[in-house]
C-alpha cells in the first residue's frame, strides 16, 4: 500500500544554520504517529516543511502518490493534509462559529453546515459556546476550537503541533481522547509533542527527533518500554 504520506532525508536552515537535517517519517492511513523529542529538537520545522509554511532546503515530501515538495501550502491543504499550528492560534474576538466557519473557507458553501454539525458532534462543548469569542474560553477549550477548526478542512491527515502545550493534566488526558475519536472517524494523525506518555499510549509510531535528526523509532508500546526515552525524556 501507498503510505498516505512519507517524507525523505528532509533538511532546512535558518540563516545557514541547519535545523533540521535529515529526517524520514511515514504516516500509513489511519495512523497515529508522534514526533516527539525535546524543545528544538527540529519538530515545529519538520511539520512546517510538510505543511509547506517551509521549503526544504534537501529532501522530498509525498503524500498519497503526490509529490508535495516545495509546494506552498495552500496547494498542501487542497490535498488534504491540514496543520494546526503550536499556540492555538484562534481568533479571540470571533465567535467560535465565525472560527469554524473560516476554516472551511476552501469548503462549498453549501457542504459547511454539515461540516460543523460533524464538528459540534466530535467537540459538545463548542456546541454548547458557538456564540461565545474565542478569546473567552480556557485553554483547553481554544485548543479544542483550533482542531475543530483545522477539520473544517476535511483533512485526510491533520498535523497537530503540540496540543497540550499549558494545558492542565486532566485538560491535557480528555484532548488526546478527543484526538482519538478525530482519528476513529478516519483521519490520520501526525502528533508533535513533547508530553511522551501520553502520546505513546495513543500512538500506533513514533520517532524521535533529536538535533535534526531522527534517533528513535518504534510503536508507542516499544518506546514507552524502551530504557533511552525513559532516561532521556520521562525522567526515570
Ligand atoms: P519547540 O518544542 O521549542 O517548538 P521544536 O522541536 O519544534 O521545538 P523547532 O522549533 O523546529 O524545534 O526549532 C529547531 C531549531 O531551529 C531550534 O534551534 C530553533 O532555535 C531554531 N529555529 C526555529 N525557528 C527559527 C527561526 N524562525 N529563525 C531562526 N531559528 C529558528
């Protein structure tokens, strides 16, 4: 089978300094993959690369048979790979309606209602605060919205750039639950995180990125098990 998407000896650098320098992943459909590793590992500039916010500067990007690479993003989203960003970038002083329906702005009009019925189904609470300004939620809640939001897209795959970041431990345990039953509806998952454990214990793969480079990789089973990541990033 074709993996949905698969990435090879990906690179970039900022003003010469390489970042990220040579990383390969595969997200098979339906697949929950974390890349994980710790703060400037190179994950925030991997995913940035495939969404096509960054041109690599080695390196290849395909995505169900398509070459992708150095393609801007808006080309990216129309195939159906959709990334939402670190830091929850909601619209505050927009209604949660008016968010979602910005992000279906590549959407028919006439598909939109169903999409935020579908939306509304999978995240109840935003039901419940549809007429209520983005910026008034909590955390969890804004970070609920900005998935919500990058699913309007009808992604395929949805790239998630660290999702609990700031959020409490029990925001943080209902989110990956939520990100769950977005991938039991079908949509394939690519989790940047730096919270381990819990994306180990949702995650079919992952890799561990470190200086640019992937170090690790495994089923979340092995790597949650495995003596290295315990010692380098769960701290016992
Ligand atoms: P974090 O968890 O902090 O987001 P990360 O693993 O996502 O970390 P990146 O954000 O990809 O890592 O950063 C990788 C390296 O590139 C770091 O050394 C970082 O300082 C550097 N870097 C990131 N963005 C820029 C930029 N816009 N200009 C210059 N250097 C950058």
């Amino acid at each position: 089978m074709t993996a949905a998407l698969e990435v090879s000896g990906l690179a970039h650098a900022y003003d010469g300094a390489l970042a990220v320098r040579n990383v390969s992943l595969t997200v098979q459909p339906g697949e929950i993959v974390a890349l994980l590793g710790a703060n400037g590992a190179g994950k925030s500039t991997t995913v940035g690369m495939i969404a096509g916010v960054l041109r690599p500067r080695r390196g290849t990007i395909h995505f169900d048979g398509r070459d992708l690479t150095g393609e801007p993003s808006h080309a990216v989203v129309r195939s159906g790979i959709t990334l939402v960003p670190e830091g929850r970038l909601v619209f505050p002083r927009m209604t949660v309606m008016e968010n979602l329906q910005l992000g279906a702005h590549s959407r028919q009009r006439t598909h939109i209602p169903a999409l935020i019925g579908r939306a509304f189904s999978l995240f109840p609470r935003l039901a419940d605060r549809r007429g209520q300004l983005a910026g008034s939620m909590s955390g969890g809640e804004q970070q609920m919205l900005a998935i919500a939001r990058g699913l309007m897209a009808e992604p395929k795959l949805i790239i998630l750039d660290e999702p609990s970041l700031g959020l409490m431990p029990l925001v943080t345990r209902e989110l990956f639950r939520l990100i769950e039953a977005v991938n039991s509806g079908g949509i394939s998952v690519l989790l940047v995180e730096q919270n381990l454990h819990q994306s180990l214990r949702i995650a079919n793969r992952a890799y561990v990125l470190e200086k640019g480079e992937v170090v690790m990789t495994g089923s979340g089973k092995e790597l949650l098990t495995n003596e290295y990541v315990r010692k380098a990033f769960l701290g016992r």
